[in-house]
C-alpha cells in the first residue's frame, strides 16, 4: 500500500513511442525590457500589440509567456518575455516598432 516508483523520462518515452530526437532539449530566452516615460497611449499600444503576439499561434512544446508591469507614479513599463530565442526576438523587434511609431 502507499509504494511509489520512479520511471527514468527515457524510460517513459520508451514506453509511450517517443524518439529522443522528439525531446532535445530547446533553448529559451528571458527578456526584461524597461521602458521609461510610458504615456496612457503608449501603455495601450504595447499592452494590446504585445499580449497579442503572446496569444497568437504558439508552439506546443516551447510557449511565449509576456508579463507587463506598470507603474503609473513612475510612468515606467517593464516587459518580461520568456519563451524560444526567435519567438522572444520577434516580440523584441514588435517593442521596438511601438517605441518608435
């Protein structure tokens, strides 16, 4: 009663058919952006474009996970990005655009 066992992953992906070349392990990129002297429109604009690109399509196996702080006392933005070096590097070039439009 109450025993428990321990599987190897290997051992576990055996069993269920997966390759090893299926479960490389991938990269993943954490990004911290800060963005000074943030007005209301700028605010909407990265929060809409950028928890857009997040909800987009989305890799199963390596997601894009976007946090947004904002200080309203401090008019500051901090964008936290997590996720697969391009998908993180795409989300990167969309702040860019919104800071300079």
């Amino acid at each position: 009663m109450g025993k428990q066992y321990r599987i190897l992953g290997t051992d576990l992906d055996a069993l269920a058919g997966i390759s090893v070349a299926q479960t490389l392990p991938q990269a993943r990129v954490t990004a911290v952006v800060d963005i000074p002297d943030v007005d209301e429109r700028l605010l909407r604009s990265l929060t809409a474009t950028l928890m857009g690109a997040a909800a987009g399509p989305a890799r199963r196996d390596n997601p894009l996970s976007v946090n947004l702080a904002h200080d309203p006392v401090h008019r500051t933005l901090k964008v936290i990005a997590v996720g697969a070096p391009s998908d993180v590097a795409g989300l990167l070039g969309l702040v860019d655009t919104c800071l300079e439009g």
